[in-house]
C-alpha cells in the first residue's frame, strides 16, 4: 500500500512538473485549460498513430500472406 502511495504521489509529482515545464516554454500565460487541451490534442494524434500503425500491420500481414500462397 504504501509503494502504491509512493507511485501515485511520483505520478502528481511528474504532473505538476510537466504542468510547471509547459509554462516557461509558452510563458506564464498558459492556464491549466490550455495544458489540458493540448494533452488531448497529443492523446488523439496518439490514437491516430495506433490505428495507422495497425492498418500497416494488417496490410504487410496480408501482403505476407498473398506472396506466400
């Protein structure tokens, strides 16, 4: 229980420091909003990449597949 504890507050610790990183490089401007608003644009380019990446997978598979029959 307490190792959970110990990763958790790392995870908020790393967190706050992105959160803190993110402020020099865009000014003291940033509001938390807008961090969030760019952790979602980075979270649906990273969905978008798994699907191209599977849409790869499936057609060398199938490529592989048709050039061994």
């Amino acid at each position: 229980m307490a190792s959970d504890h110990s990763v958790l507050e790392a995870q908020v610790y790393r967190i706050l420091q992105l959160f803190d990183d993110l402020r020099q490089y865009f000014g003291s401007t940033i509001s938390p909003t807008e961090v969030f608003s760019v952790a979602d644009l980075l979270v649906d380019l990273h969905e978008i990449a798994n699907a191209t990446l599977e849409v790869i997978s499936l057609s060398v598979t199938t490529l592989i597949d048709a050039a061994a029959e």
